[in-house]
C-alpha cells in the first residue's frame, strides 16, 4: 500500500491528500475532514522535491535523474543548473515550463554549502551542509516561499557503505501561498532521510560518482506541523519508517510510499492513524479514526 504524492524524494514523510473513503464502515461521528490533511500533503510534497532537486544538483551538479526513474532523462526542458564551486553555491532556474513529472515551475531554488564541513562538495559526503532558499519560486500556480531550509549530511566520516547507511537531516520552514487566491499554508518538519540500499554497489558507487538516485531505496523518519490555508493546526508524526521505492516501484513517473505508518492530528479532531502496508507497489493506504477504518486511493 502508499500515497502517490506524500512525500517525494529523499527526503521527507507523508501525510493523506484529499482522503477518499473507498471502502469499509461509516463514521457515525462523520469525522472524515480531509482539508487540513491535504495542505500538509501539499507543504509535504514541495519539500521533498526541494530536497531531490538540491541532492541531485549538488551531488552531478544538474538534475538529470530528478524524481525520474530512468538515469537517462533530464528536466533540462524546464530548468538549468549553474554549478559555482568557488563559493559553494548551486543555483536551478526553472523556466515556467513542463517539467517530466507533469509540474509546471518558475522562478529559482539556491543551495548554498559552504557550512559543509570534511571538504564536503556532494549530498553524498559525510559533513556535507546545505541551506536553501527560494526566488519567485512558483510550483503548479502555489508560490513557495523557504524561510529556511537546511540539510546536512550525518554519515560518519570514513563510513563502511556495506554494513552502514547514508543518513541526512532535513528541517524546514516554509509558506505556500496556494493558486487562486486559496489562502497561506505554513509548514515545519524535522526528519532524518536514509537511503536503505547503500550497501548496493549499483546505487551507491562511492566518493567520487553520483548516487544513482533512480535505484536508491529512502526511508524517512521525523515530525512535522503546520497551519492550513484555513488557520488550523495540525501535526503529523512518523511511527513506523516511511519508505520509497524508486528502483521498484514507479506510478505515473512518481514513487509513491509502499510501506511504514503515520499518525496525523487536524487541531482538536481524532488523530488518523495511516498505513502504508507493507511493500505492495499500488495506490491505497489504510486511515483509522477511532474504532472505524477506512482504505483510501490516494
């Protein structure tokens, strides 16, 4: 079971968009709100393709393999990266147009890694730090603005990639001013981003190459909260390792969770248990509220 679209690339967690109730019992309380948890799956979603889009521009210095699960494919139709090594600055301009995953974008993300430490360069290096801010940057018609953003690479330094992992801290906080006049969402996490197949010498290849990101296999542990376009509170808190498949489990060009739980809290209301299921490639998830549950397409 997973979510088509909760949390993207490496980085972040999940929550429930637009909760479809498509089977299983009634809910006498009739508790079955959906808004508050669809502005976190937006925040969500736009964070974790930031967190894509500066592990691929600063570890190949371009976005050739962004959420794509072919190597070979390139959003170069819509964005160009700009590589200054000199004062540790990527800058990706996005151009208004189609990006290969179906999204429109505009305006411009800065990763900025000169707080990197072990003469870190790459996502990939152990000591490697980032902060990212934004410019005019517009996804789908939603501005998307980063008060801050950091990532910094955790794995110890001088790390056996055969018996341990590659780990990366990601917090945000941010706003999106939704399309059409639809209001402000406001959004902070702290997680802890592990790319689970380190170990595979197809998707990590060491120091000196790019991760293949089209193979690698993410889990993402954390917390976030937020306040929707509405001016409710909500939180969502990992309880179980959210994981994606990149190499294995591809719907419509995008990769959705396949596995791990979540509990998610809108305000005063019951908070929703989700379950991901346990490695199925499709597009459902399991939400609890109290005693009723429910299966839900994402």
């Amino acid at each position: 079971m997973k979510s088509n679209r909760f949390l993207s690339v490496t980085m972040g967690v999940a929550t429930v968009a637009g909760l479809m109730f498509t089977s299983c019992r009634k809910d006498n309380s009739n508790d079955n709100d959906t808004s508050s948890s669809a502005d976190n799956n937006m925040a969500e979603h736009y964070s974790n393709d930031i967190v894509s889009i500066a592990a691929q521009g600063s570890d190949a210095g371009s976005t050739t393999t962004y959420r794509l699960g072919n190597d070979e494919e390139t959003l170069s139709s819509c964005a160009t990266v700009a590589v200054d090594t000199v004062n540790k600055i990527v800058t990706v301009t996005f151009n208004g147009g189609n990006c290969l995953d179906g999204r429109t974008r505009s305006g411009t993300l800065t990763i900025n890694y000169s707080a990197s430490t072990l003469g870190a360069r790459h996502y990939r290096d152990p000591g490697f730090s980032c902060t990212i801010t934004s410019s005019n940057y517009v996804v789908d018609g939603n501005q998307v603005n980063i008060i801050n953003k950091t990532i910094t690479n955790t794995t110890a330094a001088g790390f056996n990639p055969a018996t341990t992992n590659l780990t990366w801290n990601v917090s945000a906080t941010m706003n999106i001013i939704k399309a059409n006049n639809g209001g402000t969402v406001s959004w902070t996490c702290n997680r802890t981003t592990t790319l689970l197949n380190t170990s595979d010498a197809n998707v990590y290849h060491g120091s000196s190459t790019a991760i293949s990101w089209g193979q690698a296999r993410i889990g993402i542990t954390g917390s976030a909260n937020g306040t929707t376009a509405a001016g409710d509170h909500f939180t969502a808190t990992v309880t179980s390792q959210l994981i994606r498949d990149f190499g294995g489990c591809n719907i419509g060009g995008r990769h959705p969770f396949i596995q791990g739980t979540m509990d998610f809290t809108p305000g005063a209301k019951a908070t929703r248990h989700i379950d991901f299921g346990n490695g199925s490639c499709d597009n459902t998830a399991t939400v609890t509220i109290g005693s009723h549950t429910y299966t839900v397409t994402m």
